[in-house]
C-alpha cells in the first residue's frame, strides 16, 4: 500500500473576506473529492482571506497510479485563474516506511 499527500499554498485572487475565500476553496477542495477520489480539506491559513493551504492525501496499490493521481491534482489546482499557486508539497510513503 502506498500513500501520497500534496499540500497546495495557495494566494487567491480578488477576494475581500472569509466568506469569498470560502467561495473559491470550497468549489475546488469538492471538485479534487468529487473527480479524483481523495480525501482534500482546507489545512492551514484560514484566518487569511487571501491565502490558504489545501492538502490532500490518497493510498493506491501502485506506485504508477498514485503519482498518476497526485499529478493531475496538482495540474487542476495549477490551473484555477482564481488563484495562484505559491507551493506544492508532495509527500510519498510506501510499505517500507
């Protein structure tokens, strides 16, 4: 079994306050669920209205498929305009772990 996690540091566009940040994470925090069947959450800077960090984690029995799905999160996150990515950071764990 092989486990990876991403973690997105996000700058979000023209927003104004908790309310619009929430309105431009939740959309892809449900769209990672929903497309990719991993387990995304908003983790970290949810005081910012303009910053936030969504992590995501999913296990696979193959190497191939689990950076298949890591890779296309990260080029979905990558291609939102309404936010820019500042930072990925991708974790891999495997049964020798």
């Amino acid at each position: 079994m092989y486990v990876g996690t991403l973690s997105f540091d996000l700058l979000l566009g023209d927003v104004r306050s908790l309310k619009e940040k929430r309105s431009v994470v939740r959309p892809i925090v449900a769209e990672l669920q929903r497309k990719y069947a991993v387990s995304a959450a908003e983790t970290g800077d949810q005081e910012l209205y303009r910053r936030a960090e969504i992590g995501l984690a999913v296990v696979s029995g193959d190497w191939a498929h689990l950076r298949d799905v890591l890779d296309r999160c990260e080029r979905m996150v990558a291609g939102r305009p309404e936010v820019e990515l500042l930072s990925v950071r991708r974790r891999l764990h495997g049964d020798d772990d």
